[in-house]
C-alpha cells in the first residue's frame, strides 16, 4: 500500500511539474505574440519622429523651347494688363530658359543640421531649401556630397537653435514581417506617415550597392529621401524608389538600408565623396557548368574574367581564378564580394582565398580606390597569328588577320581566335556565344589559331572533364564561358 501511494505522488508531481512547463510555454508564448503584434495605435511613435523630418524644395534653371513670337495685343489693350504673360507690351518671344522646381523628403540626423535625402531629389539643383515640419522656417541648404551609386546626397543647414534630429538602426537585425513606418511629404502634399511591414530584404534594383528594404507601407513621389524607421524610432532605410504601373503606391516600395547608408554619409561628411575599396578585378557568377570546369565541389564564390593593372595584378590574382573568401569572409557570389571590397577601407591590406588548378591560395592585397580607378579606367590587351578556318562545336573559328582585326574593332596586338558564326542548336549557342565573339583562352591556357581551340577541347575530353572553361571577350569585356562536352 505504502509504495503505491509512493507511486501515485510522484505520478502526481509528474503531472504537476508538466502542466507548470506547459503553463509557462504557453505564457511565454503569449508574451513573443504580445511583443510582434501590432501596435494599437502608430500616433505616439509619428509624433515624435515628425519633427526630424523635412521638405525638400530644389529650384533649377532648365533650358526653354525656342518658340515663336508671343501674340502682340494692340498698345494700352486691357488684355495686356489681364494677360500679361500672354500679350507683353512689345509682344516678345517666348523665355530661353525656366525655373523648374521639385519636391521631395529627408530627414535631420544630427542637432546641427546634418539633413540626409536621396541624390535624385537635388541632382543638378542651383538652390535647395529644407521646410522644418508644420511650418517651421524655411531655411537654405548648402550640399555637402552626394553617391550617385546608393542614391544618396548630404545637406547641411543653419539654424539659430538646435534642431530635432533622429538616429540610425541596424537594418541587417530588421525582419521581413516586422512592422515599419514611413514618413515624408507624398505628392507635394505636405507631411504624412504611412505604416506597413517589411515585405522583403536585400533587393537589388540596378545598382552595384543595391541593398533594398522592400515595404508595402505607401510611398509615393515626393517620399523619396524620406525616412523608413522601425518600432523603435531609429532610421533602418531611405525611402528611394516605387514600382508601379500608374506612378502611385501599389505596395512596392524600396528604401536603401541603413547599413548602407550610414557608411556613405560618413563619408560624405568626412570628405564630401565617397571612397570605397578597389579590388580591381572582372567578375563573373559561377554556375554549375562553371564549378565543373574549374572543378569546384559547389557553385560558389566569384570567377575572375579579366585582372587589370591594379591591386589584385599587384597580389597575383589571375583570370580563371575563383575568389572564395574576402577579407575573412566567404564569397557566395559576385554581388556579395562587390558590396565586401566597397565597404573596406582604402589602402587597407586583405587577405583574399582564391581557388586555382584544384586548390586554394591565400593571396595578400592591398586596397586601391574605387573612384580613381573609374576616373582612369584601364583597358585589357591580349596579341596574333593566322591559320585556317576550322569549326568546332558549332563555332566557325578564324584566325586573326587584319581584314578581321578591322571588321572587329580590334588592336593590332589583341590576339585570340574569332567567331565567325555559331550554330542557333548549339551549346555554344545557348552559353551565349555569339558571332563576332573572341576567344582568348581556354582552361587558362592562350589560344592564337582555330587549332588550339580544337587542340583544347580534345585534350579537356581526354581528361574526363564535363565542361571546359572558354575567357571571350565581346567589345573588350572579358567573361567566362563554360561549354559542356557531354552531349
């Protein structure tokens, strides 16, 4: 009886101490729902951040028509006093240049008048003014700098008080779901806040430093250069873009995010332009013809098409390279390794990891400066020969010769193997080989005469491969091409 009993209690504690855990998880759960609900109400959050946010006003003088002669009205006419415009005294032409104006946000981020808005608001403006919420004054803005790359410019103005301001947040913490507020001056029409959630991250539009936020909280024109915040009133994007059949908000909005930003404003503040690491290399995705030719185990990392004099020749990286790791970080494609090498630091010295002839190299570089180099941009060479026509996996070859050279736009110490055809049912045709193309290597290795093409392609089949790995330039931009060998 005794050790039933005993029983019976530790059953019954079981059960007590089961339903506390389950009581807890259920509390616990209800408090994470509580914490990622809705809020009852955005009016305490849009009153305090409304003060940081700013009109934007542009004025510029744009080139009028040349039109012919206004209609004269006859002298002391009353139409010449109702419609001066129309009918001027002397009757005129039409003015050779206009005033245009413009529109848009942004928002204050430091007391002393530091304002953030989007370049396209300003671009090309001879006067900017910035309107202080609900009629504040107006007050002239002098541009400090601006990234034509993120779509961001920097303005500054004074005031004789310190003036509201807001800070940045961590976009990369932001999730999709979460719940966003935008705030800005749509269409013209004065302040206004738009709330929604964050539909999406890391959108890229068109930009080589696209890092969007997607939101379906309304932007419309005039939001741009506005701000995105999240719950906690911090700045986590830009509002920068829409897209839209009709010209207004469908749901689709981009804002830059912050992480990007922030680095470009402190630029812009600290030198007035933006200088951001140059690795100095061509890239290109791997894809899993690519992976195979190489003989990577995955499709990862950026290929390397074409190294011009600059850093990465300086360090060693060759074309055919895979970059795998970037300054400790891996490499997932080439956008991610474009964004890692223009955060770094000028001059700064990394360690990169390339994958070559079956293995990995871990090569020192030093950084140049993006904007240098595309101020003096340097163009690749390669050198000639001549033989007869061949065709390989429906490509007719050519070597070069001067008639081709000129026909091709081509230097006279660029060597390689024209194309002079490609068959529209060929793998070469589906890779994207096309008439007029040049192949300069193939497995690494130059190639001068239609023969070494062919030479190449046999010797990659001896060897087993797959897919055998083509450099081609097409108007002097080098890429990598991978053909299958397996039909």
């Amino acid at each position: 009886m005794t050790a039933t009993r005993a029983v019976s209690s530790q059953k019954a504690m079981a059960y007590a101490t089961g339903a506390f855990v389950t009581l807890a998880l259920i509390l616990l759960q209800a408090v994470s729902a509580a914490a990622r609900g809705a809020p009852d109400s955005f009016a305490d959050l849009a009153e305090r951040l409304s003060p940081a946010v700013v009109n934007i006003t542009t004025s510029t003088v744009v080139a009028g028509r040349d039109a012919a002669p206004l209609p004269r009205a006859p002298r002391g006419s009353p139409l010449e006093e109702l419609f001066p415009d129309l009918f001027g005294p002397q009757g005129g032409t039409n003015p050779r240049q206009r005033r245009a104006s413009a529109l848009g946000s942004g928002f204050i981020i430091s007391a002393d008048g530091f304002v953030v808005t989007n370049n396209h608001v300003i671009d090309g403006a001879d006067e900017i003014q910035v309107e202080l919420f609900e009629g504040g004054p107006l007050l002239d803005a002098k541009l400090i700098g601006t990234d034509a790359k993120t779509d961001i410019a920097l303005l500054k103005v004074e005031a004789d008080r310190p003036l509201p301001f807001v800070g940045f947040g961590d976009s990369n913490v932001a999730r999709v779901g979460d719940w966003v507020l935008a705030i800005g001056n749509p269409l013209g029409q004065g302040f206004s806040v738009s709330a929604g959630i964050i539909s999406a991250r890391e959108r890229s539009l068109r930009g080589t430093y696209d890092d969007y936020i997607q939101t379906d909280a309304a932007i419309n024109k005039g939001n741009s250069g506005g701000p995105l915040f999240n719950m906690d009133g911090e700045v986590i994007g830009v509002n920068t873009a829409i897209i839209s059949p009709t010209g207004g908000s469908i749901g689709l909005g981009f804002s830059m995010s912050s992480n990007v930003v922030t680095k470009v404003v402190d630029q812009l503040k600290e030198f007035g332009e933006t200088r951001r690491g140059w690795l100095g290399v061509q890239i290109q995705d791997v894809d899993e013809d690519i992976a195979n030719a190489v003989g990577l185990d995955s499709v990862k990392g950026a290929l390397v098409s074409n190294v011009p004099d600059g850093p990465a020749k300086e360090a060693g990286i060759l074309a055919g390279d895979v970059i795998l790791n970037f300054d400790g970080r891996e490499v997932k494609d080439t956008r991610g390794l474009v964004r890692a090498v223009g955060n770094a630091a000028v001059g700064k010295a990394v360690r990169v990891v390339v994958f070559r002839d079956g293995g990995t190299q871990t090569l020192k570089v030093v950084l140049g400066r993006r904007e240098d180099a595309e101020r003096n941009p340097v163009v690749p060479a390669v050198a000639n020969t001549d033989e007869a026509d061949k065709s390989v996996m429906g490509m007719r070859l050519t070597a070069l010769t001067d008639e081709v050279r000129a026909q091709l736009n081509l230097e006279a110490n660029v060597k390689g193997v024209a194309v002079l055809t490609v068959d529209e049912v060929s793998d070469a045709f589906e890779k994207g080989m096309r008439s007029g193309d040049l192949i300069t290597e193939i497995g690494q290795k130059p190639v001068t005469a239609p023969k070494d093409v062919e030479d190449a392609l046999k010797a990659a089949k001896d060897a087993g491969r797959k897919s055998v790995l083509m450099l081609v330039q097409r108007e002097g931009a080098p890429r990598f091409v991978a053909l299958s060998l397996v039909k």
